[in-house]
C-alpha cells in the first residue's frame, strides 16, 4: 500500500507534468501552419495563372496588332482573332481553357490601338476562412498598332579577319535578321546593307565618288569623304565621296596598303528580302577594319540628302516623319585600324579610352549620326579572338559609347562570342525595332 507521503509525491508530479499541455499546443499550431501552408500554395498557384494568363493576353494582342497593321485581318474580325490567338498561348497545364474568355475588347481606331481584359477561373485547393472555392482572375493589357515605317542600315565587316568560319557565321545571321526585318516583319520595314573593309564598293553609286584631286575614281571603291562635308550626310551633289589610293594600317606599326574593297556592293534600302539575302551570300573577306568608312556609308543609306542620287525605291524618307524610325546596325569583329581620311591626328576629336585614329573618326561618325536621331546599334563578334588585351578593350569601349544610350534595361550593344550569339543579337535587335509595342 503506498504511503501518504508516497501519494502526496505522486499528486505533486501530476501537477506538474506538463506534457499534455504540449500535445495540445501542437495540436492548435499544426492546425494553423497547415492553413497557412494551404494558403501559401493557392496563393503561389494564383501568381502563376494570372502571369501566364497575362503573357497569352500579351502575345495575343501583339499578334492581333501584327495581322491588323499587315492587312491580313480586318478591325471586324479583331476581337475574334484575339480569341483565338489568347487559346493558343495558354498554358494549359495551369489553366483551364474552358474557364478563360475576354470578359472586355476595345478596338480604338483614334489610337490604332486594341485593348482587352482576360479572366479565368482559379479552382482552389484550400478553401479555408469562408473563401470561395474558385476565384476569378483577371487581367488587362493593349498594343498598337499604327502604319509605322522602319529604315534599317546594316553595316557589316567583311575585312580579312572574317576568314573562314566567322564569314559563314555572319551570313546565317544576317540573314536571319533580314527575314525577321522583312520576312516576319510589318511589311513598313527597308533594309539597306554596307559592307566594309578597307573601304566600300558602291557599286551603281560611283558616280558620286571622285580620287583625291577631284577626279573620277578609277572604280567603285570609296573611302572618307574628305573636305567641310568629312562628317556630314550632305548630298553627293554638294561634296563627293573621295577614292584615296592608300590606307594607313595600324598594327603595332603603321603600313601603307593599296586599298582593297569588298567584292559586294552596297545595297540600298529594299524590302526585297530575296535579292538582300543574295546579296549576303555573296560576302566575301579582304582587307583591313575601316568602320569609320562603312558607318560613313551606312549613314548616307539612310540620308534623305542622299534623295535623287539613289535609285527611287531606295529613297529615305526626311528625318523627323511621322511614324517613321531610322536604324542603323554597325557589326565589326575587331577595333578599327585603318583609315584613308588624309587628316592629321590632331585634328580630329578624341575620346576618352580610344586611341586608334580610325576608331577616333568612327566616333566622330557615331556622334554626327546620332544627332539626326537615327538609333544606332553595335555587335563586337568574337572580340577574345583580338591577341592584345588591350585593343580588345579598345574595341569594347568603342562600340558601348558609339551605340546609343540605352533607354532602361535595354541593351545597344552586345558582344557576341560565337556564331549563335551573334545571330541572336541581330534577331533581338529586330524585336526591340518592331513597330508594333504594348502601350501598357
């Protein structure tokens, strides 16, 4: 029998186990952490269908917008063809297709603009706190899409250290750029092609190019303009394009080299995306890097002054037209190394971190171009291949302050290291020159 103290110690110890009221406690808290990791999951599956919802809304519109401005669907038909498009892009595997409709369209023709509001219905997996088990979700988005006309220049190296695999690299992405411009494009869109090395074949142009004494060159071949116009898109009938005989090239020490040309001419605007494809096919490497001279070219491609000397279907539209943009696409694989522009060093402008005299006139170029509001983009390819660390530091800087400043998280120059990246870089180029944008 136990004893009465043996009683009171065993009473003592009840009243102070405490092990049930921890039973009991995690019995609440694991009720409310279940709640609330319920809610965290419909929650986090909420975000997903309302952002996938949101780019098939998004993409949608953009297409709808395209067919619009392209011809290929009329303003009745709109909202019929946002539909269709919308049930295209959903991620069916969040969403479900029968519970998702344009619960509102707009189709403004004041702003050329479409607008429309999506909803779905969410089936929620936790119900919990008197919440309905199938929330709607909606979002809204628009996209324009006026008659916006597209001037683009492409000025591409073809010098010799493009031998080999990287001339075929360039070809397949200039291409694939001209069948994004064109091709897949607003139907508003030229593109004019330079091809450059030690100078440029202007090809039918070379009329408007004189030698050094003012008299008719001996071929097509041109290098800077030299005179008052140097850094000007003034008309040819004004001051002529200049053909010197040599070019001073720089590597390490300065060499005179008679001026070899691209076998390419210079192809101005078109939207004949065959005859520009051709075109490229037939690039082909010589001599040294003078971009001074193929973004001299690339300029005048796109220079209403340039009116009456180039073919009529190739005539640039003024700067400054409504719905009009002007491009200009400078691509090189190394910095700038000869020049032809009979100019003392001194005299033309320097720039912080740029030494080379012909990468000095490019931006002189670069500037001059950029103040008639012509957006201007750059692509260094395979700029590691450079032996000095230096020049290739030259070259980078270069290109990042020819390009124009970027606007927020845009990017105008990119550095391509290899064939693919090089190719992407001219299709996203293409992207950001579309005419047809979100407007919210």
């Amino acid at each position: 029998m136990y004893s009465l103290t043996t009683l009171k110690n065993t009473a003592s110890r009840f009243a102070s186990d405490r092990s049930g009221n921890f039973a009991l406690t995690f019995a609440a808290a694991s009720t409310v952490l279940m709640l609330a990791a319920g809610l965290a999951v419909d929650f986090s599956h909420m975000l997903n269908v309302k952002t996938n919802l949101s780019q098939a809304l998004d993409s949608a519109l953009l297409s709808t917008a395209r067919e619009i401005a392209r011809g290929k669907v009329s303003e009745a038909d709109a909202q019929s063809k946002v539909e269709q498009f919308l049930a295209a892009n959903l991620n069916t595997n969040r969403i479900d297709p029968a519970a998702t409709h344009l619960a509102a369209f707009k189709l403004n023709t004041a702003t050329n603009s479409i607008s429309a509001t999506a909803t779905t219905a969410y089936k929620v997996a936790f119900p919990v706190f008197s919440v309905s088990p199938k929330q709607s979700i909606s979002v809204a988005s628009a996209a324009a899409y006026a008659e916006r006309a597209v001037e683009v220049s492409m000025v591409l190296d073809v010098t010799g250290s493009m031998a080999g695999t990287k001339i075929k690299e360039l070809k397949v992405a200039a291409k694939a750029a001209v069948s994004e411009f064109i091709d897949n494009g607003s139907g508003n869109t030229k593109v004019a092609i330079v091809p450059y090395s030690f100078g440029v074949n202007t090809g039918a142009l070379s009329k408007y190019v004189v030698d050094t004494k003012g008299k008719p060159a001996k071929d097509a071949c041109s290098t800077e303009r030299r005179g008052a116009e140097m850094f000007t898109d003034a008309s040819p009938a004004i001051a002529k394009a200049t053909r010197a005989d040599t070019i001073n090239y720089v590597d390490g020490k300065t060499y005179s080299y008679a001026v070899d040309c691209p076998a390419t001419p210079v192809q101005p605007l078109t939207k004949n995306s065959t005859a520009l494809k051709k075109m490229i096919d037939t690039l082909a490497p010589v001599g040294g890097t003078a971009g001074q001279i193929g973004l001299q070219w690339g300029w005048y491609m796109l220079s209403p002054n340039w009116n009456g000397a180039l073919p009529a279907a190739s005539e640039p539209a003024a700067y400054g037209t409504p719905n009009l943009d002007k491009y200009l696409i400078l691509m090189t694989d190394g910095m700038f190394n000869s020049e032809a522009s009979g100019l003392p060093g001194a005299s033309v402008p320097t720039y912080s971190g740029i030494s080379m005299l012909s990468g000095r006139l490019a931006m002189t170029y670069c500037e001059a171009i950029k103040a008639k509001k012509v957006k201007l983009f750059t692509i260094g390819f395979r700029l590691k291949d450079i032996g000095n660390a230096a020049q290739q530091k030259e070259a980078i800087r270069m290109l990042t302050d020819c390009a124009s400043t970027p606007s927020g998280s845009e990017v105008t120059f990119f550095n391509a290291e290899d064939g693919a990246q090089l190719t992407a870089a001219f299709k996203e180029i293409a992207k950001r020159v579309e005419r047809v944008s979100l407007v919210n």
